[in-house]
C-alpha cells in the first residue's frame, strides 16, 4: 500500500467510479434456505432457572427463562444488519409529500440527551426553573413565528393539535353563547382535519377546489353561514400551492362569525416569509417535529403546539407556563399550581390555569425532549437560518418538479408537488422506485389528482440527490406494467399484501411464525 497523498480515497477516481444515477440497486437481506435473520435467542440462548420467592400469583410466573448468550461482538452485528435492512432518512430522501420526512441535525439529539434535560415533570415548580423558561421561551418564539398572540405546548402530536385547536374554537362559541355545528374543510385538505372535526361533535362541510387547485371563493361564500364554527385550511395546501385569496378568504368566514383554523404541516414553506396570524388565522397547529426538528414517522415521537390569537387565550389547556410578573407580597395570589417559591422580586416562570381552559389534553406539559429538539433548532438557526429553511424548501420542490418526466398538473409550488402516475397505478410505481435505492413520494392522494405521487424533497437535500430521485423516477416512468406488478424485486422485503397487514397485522415475530 502507497503513502503517496492523493492514492487512497482520490475523489477524482472516486468520481470515475460512482454509480450511475437511476441504477438498480440491492438492498441488503440475509437468508439461509428462505430463513431472515434469526433471533436473538434463536442465535445462542441460555436457560436461567427463576426462584420460587416471587409475590405474584402462579400462573403469572414460570420457572425458568430463555436469555441470549451473546459476545458484545455478535449483539452489535447483529442489530448492524438488521438496520441495513431498513431504509431510513439517514440512507436517503424520504420525500413522502405532506408528511415531511427530512433530514434532522444531530446536534438536537445532542442537546435533548443532556443530562439536566432528564427532568421528572412532576418536580416542584421552583426545581424546574430551567424547563420552565424553555418552556416559556419556545411558546415565545413559536408565537412570533406564526403570528400568534400565545402558544400552548401540550399536544403530543399534528393530530391532537388540531383536536386541542378545535376544541378550544368549540369553547369560544360556546362562551359567547354561539351555537354553531358545522366546520368547513377543502377536500384537499389532510385526512385528520376530517376526523379531528368530527370527533369534536361539528358536521363536516367539504368545500370542493377551483381549476387552479385552490379554495373556491364562490362555493365557500355559499359554505359558511350561521352554523360555521370554523374553516380549517393549510397553506399552502396539499398541491403546494399558496391561497392567493387568503384575506378574502379570512373575511368571508369572520364575516359569517366563524374562526379560521391553520393546519401547521406545511408551515416549513413559510418560515420568515409570512406569518398565518398575518394572514387573519386564529389559531393554529405547529407540527414543530416535521417543521423543525424531531425524526418522526411510525408513530412518533412528535408534538403539536397549538398558537391562538388574544381572544381565544383564556381557552388554552391546563397547565399553561409563563413568566412570573413582579408583584408585591400582600396580594398572595399568583394562580400557580405548581410554581415556584415567592422570589423577593418576583423573577421566575410558573404554571397556572388559564380562565376558560377546556382542560388538561396531555399529561403535563407535553412531549418535553421533542419540544427541547424544536427549541434548539429555531435557537440555533435563528431568523436568518429559518428563512433559509423555506428557500430552500420551495427551490428545491420547484427543481424536482421541473426534472421529472411524469405529468405535474399544477405549479408553480411552495415546498412539495403532486405529479400524475398517468397509466400508470401510482402505488405499482412507487413499489418500483424501491428498486432504485429511493423512498417513493405519497400515492394516491390527494384526489384531486389522478393516481397522485405527492412528493415533498424538504430543504435539506443537495442538488445531487434531488437528480438521483429523479432518475429514479424517470426510469419508472419508462418502465411497462409487467415491471411495476413484479416490484419491488431487490429489497429485503418483497411485494406485501398492503390490506391484510393493515386490517389483520402481525405484531410479533412468533405470530409471523404461526
């Protein structure tokens, strides 16, 4: 082997020898006779004989247990494998549109794992002086983001945000007497904004789209009326296409009494540009765990704070957090329920009801280490950062869209795009794009759009993955059905039965195995 610089690892021969954008590629898998990799146990496992002294009832017990047996060596190879059969944001763009599945720092991880960010939440208010005031400092600065006049940080996800907003607009009519049933909803809006007004007991209104993709100003006039609680709308939308009409739509729906909700997914397109409370929303949803930083997907972990304007504040959820106003000892009231001691000044945050809360949505104060993830990304990005964010975002949906060979009906976009599969079934392409080493886009939705590939790249990618996810689905788009039905072929999971596993899962390797 030469010493000589420039020998190992020379970019140039590198460059040579790089892959082909758009190439197939194998993911990794290990079989033995059509067997994945064994267990753990079913590696080298020991057999531990368990004492007869337990205090819980026979039949909860055994007497002995099955434990692996394995070097460290053999435990880390193990798992090394098994996650080289996953495909994750860190092995490439996960473009699904609207779910917003990008790139996260890992210096948020960092911080999050600090040991002082391991608090108990249900620690005095005065040892808590630290959560508190990042606590209250995130409210802040998510407030200012969208226009808010106050932010609450309890909901544990998009979905309960929009729970938690809805049912606070429930509250204010309610409080002034208002008896109204009805929220009005795009039919490209998401699927939870669907769900979330029903579960809150309104009927559903859907509000159908104009030529150009967004809200028809004429069949919202004849939507909303006396019964309209409220108009929840994204914006951009799901097309990615900014409501140029968005003051007159904020008229029409004040103008009948109702109050103008903003769904939070796609609020990555907007940073340092235009605030919804600018725009004459209400409150609002963040997804603070797709538009900052926290991975998501699978379930979890996210978080969703819910901002308001001034009028609807006293309906926030229980407990909220705040700074601790100077004030003199005689008056001995503070309406904290687990702050701090007195301070001689009155510094400090604390924890308090406010007046017409509709009550606690989560326990404490929220998903905490997501909320720390979030607080440091806007700190360390700053305005300046944050803006660039969503330049970034819009370029590079606009660059993507501009590459790909399948039909792109609407534009030009914000921060992700929905092409049309065609002839093609969206979901048999997307299955195919798996061949090619990229996560496919969303399918099938929104509606609006025949056999629809929502893509969203996110403003964290290069140019150069944005032409690989190109090519990627480019070289589908030229492929006949017989390819797409047979895929994905080179992947350590082959074509599943998408219906059975979502109506009949298998949650355990031993029910596989039955």
């Amino acid at each position: 082997m030469s010493d000589e610089p420039g020998e190992i690892g020379d970019v140039d021969d590198a460059a040579d020898h790089a892959p082909e954008a758009g190439t197939l590629y194998d993911q990794a898998r290990w079989t033995d006779d059509g067997e994945y990799e064994p267990l753990l146990a079913e590696k080298d496992s020991t057999e531990v004989e368990i004492g007869d002294d337990s205090p819980l009832p026979e039949d909860l017990t055994r007497d002995s247990l099955e434990l692996p047996g394995l070097a460290e060596p053999e435990l880390a190879r193990h798992y090394t494998r098994l996650s080289q059969m996953n495909y994750g944001v860190d092995s490439g763009p996960f473009p699904l549109g609207s779910c917003t599945m990008k790139y996260n720092p890992k210096f948020t991880e960092r911080v999050a794992a600090l040991p002082g960010a391991a608090v108990h939440p249900d620690r005095s208010g005065e040892s808590l002086q630290g959560t508190l005031e990042l606590q209250a400092k995130l409210q802040d600065y998510l407030a200012r983001i969208g226009g808010m006049d106050a932010v609450t940080l309890q909901p544990p996800a998009g979905a309960a945000g929009e729970f938690a907003g809805i049912r606070i607009a429930a509250a204010y009519h309610e409080a002034n007497g208002d008896d109204r049933s009805e929220v009005v909803i795009p039919d490209s809006a998401h699927g939870t904004n669907f769900a979330t007004a029903a579960m809150s007991g309104f009927d559903v209104v859907e509000l159908p789209s104009d030529d150009d993709g967004r809200v028809d100003i004429e069949a919202l006039e004849a939507a909303v009326g006396d019964d309209t609680a409220a108009l929840m709308l994204t914006n951009p939308n799901t097309l990615g296409l900014f409501e140029r009409d968005i003051e007159r739509i904020a008229d029409v729906v004040h103008d009948a009494g109702g109050l103008l909700y903003y769904d939070g997914a796609n609020l990555n397109a907007l940073l340092g540009r235009a605030r919804p409370g600018d725009m004459g929303f209400d409150v609002m949803h963040y997804n603070v765990h797709k538009t900052f930083a926290t991975p998501h997907g699978g379930g979890g972990p996210g978080a969703g704070p819910v901002g308001v304007v001034d009028e609807l504040a006293p309906f926030l959820p229980t407990p909220h957090v705040r700074e601790r106003a100077e004030r003199s000892s005689a008056d001995g009231s503070s309406g904290e329920q687990s702050g701090p001691r007195e301070q001689p000044d009155g510094s400090g945050y604390e924890r308090y009801e406010p007046e017409q809360t509709i009550g606690k949505v989560h326990g404490f104060s929220g998903n905490w280490l997501v909320l720390v993830r979030a607080y440091a990304y806007i700190a360390r990005l700053g305005d300046a950062g944050l803006a660039d964010a969503s330049a970034k975002a819009v370029l590079n949906a606009n660059y993507l869209a501009s590459q790909i060979d399948y039909e792109v009906p609407y534009g030009p976009f914000h921060h992700e795009f929905v092409a049309s599969a065609g002839e093609q079934d969206a979901a048999d392409a997307a299955k195919r794009m798996l061949d090619y080493g990229v996560h496919p886009p969303t399918t099938k939705w929104p509606e609006i759009v025949d056999e629809a590939l929502m893509t969203e790249p996110t403003e964290a990618e290069t140019r150069g993955s944005l032409d690989d996810l190109a090519a990627a689905f480019n070289a589908v788009a030229a492929e006949d059905d017989a390819a797409l039905e047979a895929a994905p072929e080179r992947t350590a999971a082959r074509r599943i039965d998408q219906v059975s596993a979502a109506r009949e899962p298998r949650l355990s390797w031993h029910a596989l195995d039955e």
